[in-house]
C-alpha cells in the first residue's frame, strides 16, 4: 500500500495562516484569502472557523468541502513547479488549486480574474 503525501495529512489550520501571511505580505487581506478559500470549497465565514477549530486535516477538509466550485477546472498554471491541471491525484490538484490561487492573489492579479469571472 502507497504512503499518503504528508500534506494530507497537514491540518488545514496549519496552513491557513501561511496562507494569509503570504498575501498580508503582498499587501492583501485575510477577508481575500477567505473569498477565495469559499469560491473554491464553498466554505464560508462560521463554517471556516468551525473547520480551523476542529483541526481537520487538508484531506478531510476537502473531502467535506460544502461545494467544490466547478470552474475549478479553469485554474491553470505551474505552483511550486508543478502544472496543476496535470496533477494526476484529485485531492492533491484541490490542495495544489488553492495553493495557485493564493499565488494569483500574492501576485497582485484581480479578484475577478482570480475567481475565473
């Protein structure tokens, strides 16, 4: 049996923060990091914090997304080296979504391009 990736295994509220501090630093808010954490998985303010307090892993906090959003699949571009519309693994292009979209915001794009509008 294959090891799972240990990213999966990664609490969400762990990487949450890394999230923010790397859009506070490109001058970009926690309330943008958390518009596109619920354009993508559908979870939004209360439901959010409930997943961070509970200390679910990026597995489960994906497996019991509200509502992945289907134009996901227009999310392309390399992050961390790797072209996300190629990642073979569905959980692991979900983390590797979200982690592009972070970037575009980092990156200085604009929400509506972000957000695939």
């Amino acid at each position: 049996m294959e090891k799972k990736p240990r990213i999966f295994t990664t609490p969400f509220a762990s990487v949450y923060p890394l999230y923010i501090q790397k859009a506070a630093r490109k001058g970009r808010t926690k309330e943008e990091v958390d518009e596109i954490i619920h354009w993508l998985t559908g979870y939004g303010g209360e439901q959010l914090q409930l997943a961070i307090d509970a200390g679910i892993d990026l597995e489960t906090f994906f497996a019991q997304a509200p509502q992945m959003n289907p134009n996901a699949v227009l999310i392309e571009g390399v992050v961390c080296g790797v072209r996300v519309e190629d990642v073979a693994d569905p959980l692991m292009q979900k983390i590797r979504y979200l982690d592009k979209l972070i970037d575009e915001l980092a990156k200085g794009k604009k929400m509506a391009s972000i957000l695939r509008r």
